[in-house]
C-alpha cells in the first residue's frame, strides 16, 4: 500500500519543479490528477470492448489513452504546455462521439472534462465558452435519451426539461471558477509574500555579513596594539592584567564575529573544537573581566570551586560565552551592591557551573520559554539596560553542543539560579 501511495505521489508531482511558481506548480499537479483519474476509465473501457469485440469504441478509448500518455510527457518535460487545451478538447470530442454513437454513457465524462478545463483555461471568457458547449452537449446527449412521450406528458415540454440540467450545471461552472480565481490569487499574493521575504533575509544576511566582516578589522588593530604593548618591559603587574583583558575580550569578540559570519552562511562550525580543560581554572580566568563589568554596579563575583580539579570537553571560546551571558544577565537584573555566585563542583559524574544572583527573579510566565529565541522579552534591567531575549538560547545551544544541559529555579522577586551541566572528561 504504501509503496502504491508512493507511486501516485510521484505521478501526481511529476514536471514540478522546486523553483516553479506556484501558481504554474498547482496548475501542473492539477492536470496530472485529471490524468490519473480519468486514465484507468479508459484503459478499463478498452479491455471490456475488446473482450465484446467491439473494434470501433476500442479504438476511441485506445484514442483517450494516446492523448492522456502525450499529457503525461508534457507535464513530465514541461514543453508544449500551450497544446494542453488542445488535448482536452481533442477527449471532449472523443466523448461526446462515443456518447453520441453508442450510447455509453461517455457524455457523464464532460463534467470531469469541465474541471480539467478551469485549471487550463486561465481567461474567464475561455473557460465559460468551454464549459457552455460541454453544457450544452451534455444536454442535448441527455435529452436524446429520452423518449419524446416523456416530454409530452410533463409542463414546459423539452425546453423546461432542458433548462433544468442545464441552469444548475452553469451555476456548478460559476462556483468553480468563483473558488479556483480566489484560490490562485490567494497563491500568488502568497508567493509575492514569500519572495519579498526572502529578499528581505537575503539583504539581511548581506549587512549582517558585511558589518560581521568589517568589524573585525578594529578589533584585529586592537589586538595588533595590545601585542605591541606587551612586549614593553617597563609595565606595572597591574597593566598587564588590564592588557590580559583587552586580549582576553578582543578574543571573545573575534569568536562572536566568526560565528555570526558561520550562521548567517550556514555552513558548520568548523573550528569549534573541544579540548580536556580544567574548568576551575578557566572559571578563575575569567574572573577578572567579569569582575570588572560588574563593578559598574558595584556587584561583587564571588567563586566557589568545590572540586579543585574539574577536567571536562569543551571548546574555551563558546562556553566564555555562556558564562559571560549568564553572568551578564545576573548583573542586569540585580540591584547595585549585591553579589553573584558563581560555583563549580562534581555531582553525580557530571560537573557543574551554577551563577545564582539575588536580582529581580523571572516571572514564572515566562520561564517556559526562556530559551526560545522569540525577540524582545520586554523587561529592563535594574538600571534600565536592555533585553533583546537571545543570550539565553543562544546559552542552549552551546550548551546542547558539549552534550550538557542547562537548568533555570526562579522566583520574582527572590534571585534566579543557572545551573549547567557537563559530561566529564574520560580519558583514553
């Protein structure tokens, strides 16, 4: 079964294309799905008059399953696409004939033939024309089907009996064509859509990449002079602490730039390599600059290393990157004078990081989708600073990368607590 349904499908779809309009896509999947349903009829027909032995009506249907095999090859190459209309009225014919000499039943055909026509006929005036000669033959078959007595018997006589199959198959051709002009314009105000934001992604990506570019030239100047000052024999310990930071930031950033660039081109991160390191020492690293971003706040990092040797994998460059978000935002919300606690430890054969802060806490609404990337959260920090809600995701996927995870326990009002986990390092 399923592979039958796989079949169809792919009939169905055959000569759509990825990049074909979708107007001209729906066009093409509709007309496929007339031939596929009208297809079997024929060759069912074919072989019940060959077994009676009537040569002529199998030619007929022998006729339909030519016609219906030159669609198929139109769809399938997309050339020739105009004579499709030809096509369908070349089975029209072939119906109205068969119904006419033989009285088969073929005129209960045109009806189908009329769906087939409102996705080929793209003119109003075209696919009224057509329907009303189809209406008006499947009529006149109908109507030479009955006995003449008939007629007599019954109020308005063949006119009245006429108008009554005719009137309501016209407002059936109306409503169709009412429902396929609003679901096409529906599909290209949709594709008008799509393209325009796909355009827009596409500058967006261009400036992002182009600002991601530049902005690495000033910072690489930085470095270059930072070097320069290192190699002067006459600094204070205290002044190569502050170039160790601007080495230190200048390094983040270059990563963040490098990032960016690999996003926005989606290719995969490369360089992301993970190494044994010791997280107590990288934590202690670290300490300094995030010291110094909180002294603007006069907020306090504490660290507490319940482990003093935490090997675990993990590349350097990202996880300062979780840590300076995490400690970035505990600075945000906390208020002037408070502490942050940044402690480090072995439970259960996994390490851990946990940055608690005594801040503002997170609103229980939003801690279900704290680390969906979902734009502006709408909170300010203590000190008014702002939120554009992406550290935390971004935090995630990280995180999600050294195969850890990250937790959150937040009451408003009563602090927040982050708390990472980390497989630990296995030796060979």
């Amino acid at each position: 079964m399923l592979k039958i349904r796989r079949t169809l499908k792919k009939v169905l779809i055959t000569g759509i294309l990825p990049d074909m309009p979708f107007v001209d896509a729906q066009r093409t999947y509709m007309f496929n799905l007339f031939l596929l349903v009208a297809c079997p009829f024929a060759v069912v027909s074919l072989l019940i008059n060959i077994q009676w032995q009537a040569w002529i009506p199998a030619l007929f249907n022998l006729g339909q399953i030519v016609i219906f095999l030159i669609g198929f090859r139109i769809s399938q190459t997309q050339k020739g696409k105009r004579f499709r209309g030809l096509l369908l009225l070349s089975l029209c014919g072939i119906a109205i004939a068969a119904a006419y000499l033989y009285k088969n039943g073929s005129e209960y055909r045109l009806p189908v033939m009329m769906l087939a026509g409102l996705v080929l006929f793209e003119k109003f005036w075209q696919y009224m024309l057509f329907s009303i000669l189809l209406i008006a033959a499947f009529v006149t078959l109908r109507i030479s089907n009955i006995p003449y007595e008939v007629f007599e018997a019954t109020d308005g006589g063949i006119l009245a009996a006429a108008m009554k199959i005719f009137l309501p198959l016209l407002v059936f051709v109306l409503c169709l064509y009412y429902f396929k002009d609003s679901y096409f314009t529906t599909l290209a105000k949709l594709e008008k859509a799509i393209d325009e934001v796909s355009r827009e992604k596409e500058q967006k990506q261009r400036i992002l990449n182009a600002v991601a570019h530049d902005l690495r030239n000033p910072i690489l100047n930085i470095t270059g002079v930072s070097k320069l000052m290192h190699q002067e024999t006459n600094l204070t310990d205290e002044q190569r602490v502050f170039l160790g930071m601007i080495d230190q930031s200048t390094t983040a950033s270059l990563t963040l730039i490098n990032d960016l660039l690999e996003h926005q081109e989606q290719q995969p991160a490369a360089n992301h390599v993970l190494s044994a390191t010791n997280l107590v020492g990288l934590l202690r690293k670290w300490s300094p600059i995030l010291q110094l971003r909180a002294a603007e706040k006069n907020i306090h990092i504490v660290l507490e290393n319940r482990d003093p040797l935490i090997q675990v994998e993990l590349n350097a460059a990202r996880m300062e990157r979780v840590i300076s978000n995490l400690v970035h935002n505990a600075i945000k919300f906390s208020p002037d004078g408070s502490e942050i606690l940044i402690t480090t430890g072995i439970q259960e054969k996994e390490a851990y990081i946990t940055v608690q802060d005594r801040g503002i806490g997170i609103p229980a609404s939003q801690l279900s989708t704290l680390f969906v990337r979902s734009g502006n959260t709408g909170r300010s920090g203590t000190a008014g600073e702002a939120s554009y809600g992406l550290g935390l995701p971004i935090c995630k996927e990280i995180i999600a990368e050294h195969k850890g995870t990250i937790a959150v326990h937040s009451a408003e009002g009563s602090g927040t607590v982050f708390r990472i986990t980390l497989p630990l390092y296995q030796s060979a």
